[in-house]
C-alpha cells in the first residue's frame, strides 16, 4: 500500500456543506473501498442497499449538518474521516442468515482496526487518528445506550474511550444517511443518550473521577460506584511496556528507567529455549513467577513485552494490581518507515509478514486501562 499524506487526506474535507470528491476518496484504498460496494446489508435497516452506498450517505448527511459545520476544522476533519471508515470492516464481517437475513457482527471492532493500520501507515498524527477510530469503534453506542441495563455504567465508560458528543453526531449522520422505517425512533434513541452524557458530564471529556484509583477500579469492577474514592496506597509501581518489535521500548527503558529490575519477555525466551511464536505458556508462567517475587516484597519492576492488544495487557496488569501495585503503561509508536528500520536492526528481526499480523491487531492503551499512561510517538 503507498503512503498517502495527511495533507491529502485532509484536503479531502469539504468546506462547510459541499459534496466530497469520492473518487478521490476512493482511489486512496481501491480494493478495500471497492468492497464496500459489493457488501449487501439487511433491507430492513439499510433499504438503501450496499455498504458503499451507505458510507457515502452518511458524509452527505454529516457535512449538510449544521452541528458539523460549526465545529473547528479538526474536528470536522475527524468526523469525516469516522464516516468514511466506520463501516468498513462490513465485508469481512457479513453473513447471509438461513431465513435471509443480513448481519455483520463485530464489524465496528474489525473496522476500527482497519482504519487504525490504513491511518497509521498514511501517517497521521497519533492523536488526530485514535479519535478516528474511537468513533469507528463505539459508533453503535448512542443507538442503544438506553436499553442497557445500566446506562450510566456505559455513558460513562464510553466517555473514556471517545467524545461522546462526536459519538452522537456520527450516530445522527449514519440514521440519517439510511433508509429505514424506524430512523424516528432511532434518532430519539440518540438524543435521549446524548442527554445521558451531559447528565453525567461527560459528553464533551471524560467523566470525572476522584482519582486514578477509583478510575481503575471502575473498569475493573461492575459494582463499583463512579462517584467513589480509591483509596491510594499502593506497595509498588509496575510499568508495563507495550508497542510494536522494533519500537525502541529497550531503548526507552535504558534512558529512563534502568534503576528498577526488568521482566523481559523477549529475555526469558532465549533462557529457556522458547520460540517466539506459537504458544508461550511457559514463557509467561515464568514472567509471572518472577512477578510475583517482587510484588510479595513490593519491589518496583518493568513488565516488558510487546502487549499490542488490550487482552495481552489486561492479565498481567491484574495480577498486578491483586498485589495492591499502581499500574503505569509506557507506549512507544514509530512510523512504518522507522519501525521497519529499527526491526531490521534487531539481533531477532521479526518477519514481514509476521509484523504485518501485529500491526493489524494493534490497539494502543486507553487511559482507563492503568493508573498511568505515558505514550512516545515519532
């Protein structure tokens, strides 16, 4: 895939309320974009038809509103492109049920996965492009906040892992941008969760919590109330390590962090002979183990992996976190070109293709996920 600029991308956004040159926006991922095309959705929702039709819809809608239009330019332009890749992880979510019904489950997961690897490989500024893909990923929120059990629980999680004023204004331009019996309804839908939000105020930042600790323990346990204070008095501080092979996570350590011991995953695998893919059960057992040590005598350690995703880094941040330790994240990002570079410079190069999977599964850390998170792009 050839890199594409930000600028193009960004001068791809219209002025306040004029069309987008889709051909443009097309050409920019042309098998991926065709694919929507020919991706079919459920009449039912989407009597408009296939996906492509759908996503160009929903710019259309976006930019003829008014609440769009008002926005700054960086704000519009992260709107825009939310609207342009939300849906594209349709085609490889698809299935034609038995009685004929069309579903694509997941797909907003998969799409946000999409976007983040396109985006990151046009090199986009970090920030610019995780609020992209908040949107991407949480789009389908304000559509049924109000039939969850516990509304408030999802209102203000949701707050940390995206604006939730952006969340309702996509959700509004993808009703619009439909054809559906029930877009009434489902609008109604969205302004009742959007006045949730703003209830709890968190419908243009994150909800307010007393601290960091009870932040944590909010996400971490489903009957802890939000307006609760963590008490914080920890043992230890563990830092957790995540990025990509070649990132330069040794290199950050070196430079700043090598007063403290240091579980190496990468470490622990040429001492007991294990390969670096296939199952690393005794890799892990290992680290654990040696986790554990220092946790008992609340001795301060670095936990270094590559931990991309956000289930590799929630075990080992709970067996922390059992052993009353503050959790920091220490995210390092490179661009392809770098990483690339630093990989090929490794005594262990990753493979291409083995990098390529990883980079595909990247979710970088979210605030609510440590007690700290301390993020280096370049």
């Amino acid at each position: 895939m050839s890199k594409i600029s930000f600028k193009t991308l960004l001068a791809l956004v219209p002025d306040n309320g004029s069309s987008p040159d889709w051909s443009a926006i097309w050409a920019l991922w042309p098998e991926q974009m065709a694919a929507l095309d020919a991706c079919p959705q459920d009449p039912i929702h989407h009597a408009e038809g296939d996906v492509g039709l759908h996503t160009r819809m929903v710019v259309e809608a976006l930019i003829g509103l008014s609440e769009w239009q008002e926005l700054d330019a960086n704000a519009r332009s992260i709107l825009f492109w939310a609207a342009v890749l939300h849906d594209v992880g349709k085609p490889a979510t698809t299935e034609i049920q038995a009685d004929g019904r069309i579903t694509a489950r997941g797909h907003a997961r998969v799409s946000t996965f999409m976007a983040r690897h396109w985006l990151w490989d046009a090199g986009v500024p970090f920030n610019w492009r995780e609020a992209v893909c908040a949107i991407a990923d949480q789009h389908l929120v304000p559509f049924w906040l109000m039939e969850k059990s516990d509304p408030r629980r999802v209102a203000i999680q949701t707050s940390w892992k995206g604006r939730a004023d952006y969340l309702c204004l996509h959700a509004k331009a993808d009703t619009l941008g439909r054809i559906c019996e029930d877009q009434q309804s489902v609008l109604d839908n969205i302004e009742l969760a959007k006045e949730t939000f703003s209830e709890y105020n968190c419908l243009d930042k994150p909800f307010e919590f007393a601290n960091a600790g009870s932040r944590v323990s909010f996400f971490e346990k489903e009957d802890r109330d939000p307006f609760y204070t963590e008490h914080e008095d920890y043992r230890c501080t563990v830092i957790l390590m995540s990025g990509l092979p070649g990132s330069g996570k040794d290199s950050w350590v070196s430079k700043n962090r090598s007063d403290i011991p240091m579980i190496s995953l990468d470490n622990i695998r040429d001492e007991i002979g294990a390969p670096a893919s296939g199952n690393q059960g005794r890799v892990l057992q290992a680290a654990r183990e040696k986790a554990r040590e220092y946790l008992r005598v609340g001795q301060d350690f670095i936990w270094n992996g590559t931990n991309i995703s956000r289930n590799l880094r929630a075990k080992p941040l709970g067996l922390f976190r059992d052993y009353n330790a503050r959790t920091e994240i220490v995210y390092i990002e490179t661009g392809p070109d770098k990483l690339f570079a630093q990989n090929n410079n490794r005594e262990d190069v990753v493979p291409l293709m083995a990098m390529k999977k990883l980079i595909g599964k990247l979710e970088p850390p979210q605030d609510w996920e440590a007690h700290l998170i301390i993020r280096e792009t370049n």
